[in-house]
C-alpha cells in the first residue's frame, strides 16, 4: 500500500483499523529498515520484492 503511494489515513481505512495503528506500525518498519521516510520504505519494499522474484526455485505465482 506504501509503493502504491497511499496514505496513513487510506491504509487504515483500507484495513478496518486506526490512522495511529497505521502510523505506529509505520515507525516501527521504518525504524527495522534504517530508513527516514516513507519512500524509501516503498523503494526497499520494491527491491526486495524483485530479489525474491529471481530467487532459484521462487515460483512468482504462489504465496511462500
């Protein structure tokens, strides 16, 4: 939802829980990632997405 460019509000309401719940969630990612803001959360969300798709024996398809 971050690297579709979706706000804290949006995701929330998206999900059926607070814009708190969303922002707290947000700070801990964040903090777990070493990084300072929210496009770079989508642009590491990105890469490792794509590092998964070229993993030997990843099936792109399914859900693992």
């Amino acid at each position: 939802m971050i690297a579709e460019g979706l706000l804290n509000k949006q995701i929330a309401y998206d999900l059926g829980v607070s814009e708190a719940t969303v922002k707290a969630h947000m700070t801990a990612i964040m903090r777990k990632l070493g990084v300072s803001n929210r496009t770079q959360v989508a642009l590491l969300a990105n890469h490792l997405a794509l590092e998964r798709d070229v993993l030997p024996g990843h099936d792109a398809h399914t859900s693992s």
